[in-house]
C-alpha cells in the first residue's frame, strides 16, 4: 500500500529527500515554481547579494579537458531584453501555455520574474512603481535551451544550495517566524505554518547535510499541485516495508558484500 511505499522511499534515502519546488513554495514562498523560473530567480538574488556585500553562493567550474569534446556550454545569463509583447500570464506563472511557440504573448522568464518582483513592490508600496527599462529584441524568442536533462539537474542543484545559503541569512524565514504584515496573508499561511513548524520537529534526526539545514522544515516534504500543505514521507510504525524493497535492499546487500 501507499503507506508501504512512504516507509521504502524513508529507508532508501535516510539523509531525507528534498523537493525544490516544496523549499520554494513553503519556506521561500516564491510566486511561481517551475524549473527556469526558480533558477533564473534564484540567479538574480545571488547577483543582487554579490552587488551588496550580503551571504552568497560561490560557483567554480573545472574546464574537463579529458571530456571536453562531451560537454555541452548552454548560455543561461539573464537577458536584460524585452520581447516588446504583452507578457504571458499563464506562462509566468506555470512555465505552460497550450499556445506553446504560437502565442502571440511574451515567454520571456525573466521578464516574468521582473513583472512579479514590480507587483510585489507596488504592493509593498501601495504606490505606482516605474516601468521597466529594457531594450528590445525585435520581438524574436530567443531559445536558451535551458530544458534538457543535464542543464535540469545543475539547475536543480544551484537553486537548493542557493536557497540553503539564503535562508542561513534569513533564519526567522527558515524558521517560519517571519512575520506577515497583511492578515490576509497570515491567514493563507498560517495552516501550511503549522504543519511544516511539525515537521521540523519530526525531522530533528534526520542526517541531512550541515550545509542544508536551513531547508530542514521541508525534508521529506513533497509538493502536491492544488494542495496548501505538503504530502508529508514518513515511515509509519504499524506498516512493514513492501517485499519488493526488501528483496532488493537484500540484492545490494549482498553485491557490496563482494
């Protein structure tokens, strides 16, 4: 059963599993969450830390000498262009839009993330906020091709160690303490609070690595799509492991024997 199930992922993964998209829309609270989005934001705060003296990420990259021939370069910068269109909503916010290339709109992440980042402002300031200063592209997309699956896994990796460094200079959000100045607000997170401020306290043994125990309030956190709190992995006291995992935890058992 699917209690079986939770029990066999807790066991394979005994330093807990970590959902980016859970870190970003539970501790983060980020306004959209889909893979580019998340990079490309997460790209800007370490730039926008780096340009103010603030904590920050530190990348290096080896050159592969010896694999160079194999190694693919993707520009993935932040473009300060502007396709001129009206921007996508739907796009924005999911990262989708049945349109696909066809829509007449805007596509541009990073327009998305700098038209979120104005509304919150304005919304913060209750005062019209100036528009963005950009230059313009001739209306052409330009494709990054960010999406494949290597380009996915170290975008995937950047935003977590870009979120654990983060959220170590910004404990009470860590924490889930920081406060919420519109009631409205409060009220919209207060549930989703509450559960992850327990599930930190369930995760207080969990080996997670030093460097991301900042983002421990959403170890064993999977984000569920239309849900306000996570589908929390636990093993349950009352529910053995499924014989499926058994035999094969005794098939590696007996590998690493040899």
């Amino acid at each position: 059963g699917i209690n079986a199930e939770y029990g066999d992922l807790q066991d394979m993964f005994k330093s807990g599993i970590l959902d980016t998209k859970c870190v970003a829309e539970f501790l983060i609270r980020e306004t959209a969450t889909y893979l580019e989005y998340l990079f490309r934001k997460s790209s800007k705060r370490m730039r926008d830390a780096v340009s103010s003296g603030k904590s920050h990420l530190n990348l290096s990259f080896s050159e592969h000498r010896a694999i160079h021939q194999w190694v693919n370069f993707v520009e993935c910068f932040a473009s300060d262009t502007s396709s001129g269109k009206e921007l996508c909503e739907t796009y924005a916010n999911h990262g989708y839009c049945k349109e696909g290339k066809k829509c007449a709109k805007s596509h541009n992440v990073d327009e998305a993330i700098n038209s979120h980042d104005h509304k919150s402002k304005k919304h913060k300031s209750e005062g019209k906020v100036p528009p963005i200063k950009s230059k313009h592209s001739n209306g052409e997309t330009v494709d990054t091709g960010c999406h494949r699956a290597g380009v996915d896994a170290f975008m995937t990796g950047f935003i977590v160690a870009n979120y654990a460094v983060y959220l170590k200079a910004h404990p009470k959000k860590a924490k889930g303490e920081e406060e919420q100045k519109s009631s409205s607000k409060k009220s919209h997170y207060q549930s989703r609070d509450n559960h992850m401020s327990v599930t930190l306290e369930e995760n207080r043994d969990i080996p997670l690595p030093l460097v991301l125990d900042p983002c421990r309030r959403a170890v064993n956190c999977l984000t569920l799509s239309g849900k306000n709190i996570p589908l929390k992995v636990m093993k349950s006291a009352f529910v053995k492991p499924s014989a499926a995992h058994m035999r094969q935890q005794h098939e590696i058992a007996k590998k690493s024997a040899k």
